[in-house]
C-alpha cells in the first residue's frame, strides 16, 4: 500500500528588501516564533546583497553578521535550495545598489487544512491578493477618523 503524499499548504514567495545594506537580523526573532509555533515552515532563504557599485554578492551564513548567521543555522535542517542561483540572480537585476534583499519561500502552515478542504471541495483559489500595510493602515485610519467625525 502506497501512502499518500503529505498535504501541503499554501506557499509564498516573499522579498524583504533592506536599504543601505542594512540587514542586522533583527526579524529573526518574530521569524524563528513563526517557526517554532508551526504557523509556517520555511522551504527556503537566500540573502542577496548589492554593493554602491552594482556588484551582487549571494551571502553564505559565513558571510553574514553573527546574530543572522545563527538564525540561518537554526534554519538549516529545514532549507531545500529551491531558489537556484538563476533565481537569485533574476531578483538582483531589480535590486537597487547598496540593498539587502532577502527571499524566503515559506509554507502557511496554519492554513494547511483549509487548502486541503478546498481542493476536496473540487474547489480551487482564484485570487489572492497581498495588501500592503500602508494601505490598509491608510483605510484603517479614514475610518477611524469618519467614525470619530459621525460622532
């Protein structure tokens, strides 16, 4: 008897892009509380930096600064290297000089069953749409202000 394959959730490719250069791995903390809560699983991470003069440099966790590169570590188990070097390369073509980027391909966990149950359903998503957050902060706050206006 063959077992099935395991469920997967939605995945998502994200770039963070750190300005100056100035990638410290101060996210790793909320990263790694995502992690250990099994909200989601990182399939991969690659940091891609490009200097004042336009050089790309796709960074070893040897290469980083100590507190990322112990973040990458605690990582390591987990990474697949689905973000080939073409990849990376692609992305650094839309990097402005003297940037950080950092690409992260991340399984949402926490909506595993749900996906599941859609696809059951005979169902499958159309749309999905990421809303920026000044966005939304900007609706959040015409609202508040209507509602403190209606008052």
């Amino acid at each position: 008897m063959t077992q099935a394959p395991p469920t997967i959730g939605p995945v998502e490719y994200l770039i963070m892009t750190f300005k100056g250069n100035q990638f410290t791995g101060e996210i790793t903390p909320a990263l790694m509380d995502l992690l250990d809560s099994g909200m989601i699983r990182m399939i991969d991470l690659a940091v891609v930096s490009k200097d004042a003069e336009g050089n790309v440099t796709i960074l070893e966790a040897g290469e980083l600064s100590e507190d990322v590169a112990d973040a990458l570590v605690k990582l390591n188990g987990e990474l697949t290297g689905l973000l080939s070097e073409a990849d990376l390369m692609l992305l650094a073509e839309d990097m402005d000089n003297n940037t950080t980027d950092v690409a992260m391909l991340v399984e949402h966990v926490w909506a595993t069953q749900f996906a599941q149950a859609v696809r059951n359903a005979k169902g499958e998503l159309v749309t999905s749409v990421r809303i920026p957050h000044d966005v939304v902060e900007a609706a959040r706050q015409s609202l508040l202000e209507a509602s403190k206006a209606a008052h």
